[in-house]
C-alpha cells in the first residue's frame, strides 16, 4: 500500500510541498523522502505509521526539500537510512545502487539510477508504479542539472513500462507512459526553443530566457537562466552552439555553430 502525507513546506519550487510517501505491506513499513525537518510533519509521518513496524527510511536525493529529516527519523524510529551517497544534511547509513532492492514485509522497492535533476537521484519502482521524486513531477516540469543524463533517465524510466507515477511533488500520474513522453517531448522542445532563438539572433543567454521563457513568474528568471546554461553544455557536446561564459550567468554569450 501506498500512502502519501504531505510536507507543510509549499513553494515556487516544491508547488503544494513535498510529498512524503509511505509503502506497507504485511505490516511493515517503509519511509520515502521525509522531507525537511519540520517537527508536525515528524508527528504526522509517525501518526500515519500507525502500528505498522518502519523497517528504513530512503532518500530519492538530497536537495533540501526531501533528505534533510532522514536521519534524524531514521534515529528516531530505530532503522537504517537508505540513499545514493553523501549530501547536505544528509548520509545514508546504507548506500544503494541501481537495481538494488529495499524489502519490507513481503514486498520490496527496486533502485533506478536516474541522474539529470542531481547526479545522485534514484526513483524506485514498486510494482507497476515508480515513485519519481524530482525526476518527473505531478504538474511542472523539472529543473536539471545535467541535459544528457536527464534525457537518457527519462528514456531508462520509460523502458520501464510502469502505469503509475508518485512524484515527490504534486498529484499521482495514471497514465505513465504518455506522460513521460510528453517529458522527453519538452526537453526536445526546449532544444529546439533554444537553437532557433540563438539562430534569430539572441546572442547571450539572457536574451534566449526573454525568448523561450518569456511567461516565467520573475522569481524563477535565475533559475531559467541556469536552465539555459545546462543545455548549452548539452547542445555545446552536440556541436551546435559556441559560448563564451560572461561575467554573470546571463552574460554569457552564444552563436551557432
Ligand atoms: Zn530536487
């Protein structure tokens, strides 16, 4: 069984929050993303435990908004804390690698390296459902750190062939598949955004985000700036752009290639 609580922590980049999930079966239990620590939703994680026995608490990766209270949970209640490696706030007492599997009662969780949003993100799949953390979420779309790994950890995800998606923001995707090619699909449209802009005539980044993130609230502009950044590098190794990086982010220049 799949349960979600909601962390209090609303934002332009965590939209109604985090959600924290909780997966049971033959009353054991296990813990996913609980988030920052934030005392009330300590006490409505362990409410929403119940009776059940926690047996772990996992990271999907270890931004702020999802890692920071594992450990001190993971003290709390008795039981290891899982991730891929090291972060701030963050240190699994068990490192997992892909394929790797998390038992709790008579079912388990399935580790999948999916780098691109942080390097060290893992979804893990439960049945025919993935839970995605960051790597793809209910209602916006994702902020990348790296453009390749993230193009090739949606296609990895897709293989996959689930029907269900939990993401560490926003409302559950039934229809899997489709989404997720609608992610692939606005990567590569973003791509292309951002050649034709620079092909008519936007020569720093600065100039691309006025173009292909005109309608962005002003308090993401920093972060579309980074956006534009990341894919360069991307289409920089594609051989179709040069940049020049500027003083500031958004200084930078760029020209086809
Ligand atoms: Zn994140």
């Amino acid at each position: 069984m799949i349960e979600r609580v909601l962390a209090p922590n609303p934002s332009l980049y965590t939209g109604p929050g985090t959600n924290t999930y909780i997966l049971s079966a033959d009353g054991e239990a296990l813990v996913i993303d609980p988030g920052p620590v934030i005392e009330s939703h300590e006490i409505e994680i362990i409410a929403a435990l119940g009776s059940l026995t926690p047996v772990g608490v996992v990271v999907t990766h270890t931004h702020p908004d999802h890692a920071p209270m594992a450990n001190p949970l993971g003290v709390r209640l008795k039981v290891p804390v899982y991730g891929y490696t090291d972060g701030p706030s963050f240190r699994p007492d068990v490192a997992v690698a892909d394929g790797q599997e998390i038992v709790f009662g008579g079912s388990r969780i399935t580790a999948v390296h999916t780098p691109g949003h942080t390097p060290d993100h893992l979804c893990f799949r439960v049945g025919d459902t993935l839970l995605t953390g960051d790597h793809i979420m209910g209602g916006s779309s994702v902020i990348i750190e790296d453009a390749r790994a993230y193009l090739n950890s949606l296609y990895l995800v897709r293989d996959l062939d689930v029907v269900r998606l939990e993401p560490g923001h926003g409302p559950a995707i039934d229809d899997a598949g489709a989404v997720i090619d609608q992610y692939i699909e606005h990567r590569i449209e973003r791509e292309r955004q951002i050649l034709d802009a620079v092909a008519n005539g936007a020569g720093t980044i600065g100039d691309i985000v006025d173009v292909v993130y005109a309608d962005i609230p002003a308090g993401l502009r920093a972060a579309a700036v980074h956006q534009v950044s990341v894919q360069l590098k991307k289409l920089f190794d594609d051989s179709a752009v040069w940049f020049v990086v500027g003083m500031a982010e958004e200084q930078t220049e760029v020209r086809a290639r």
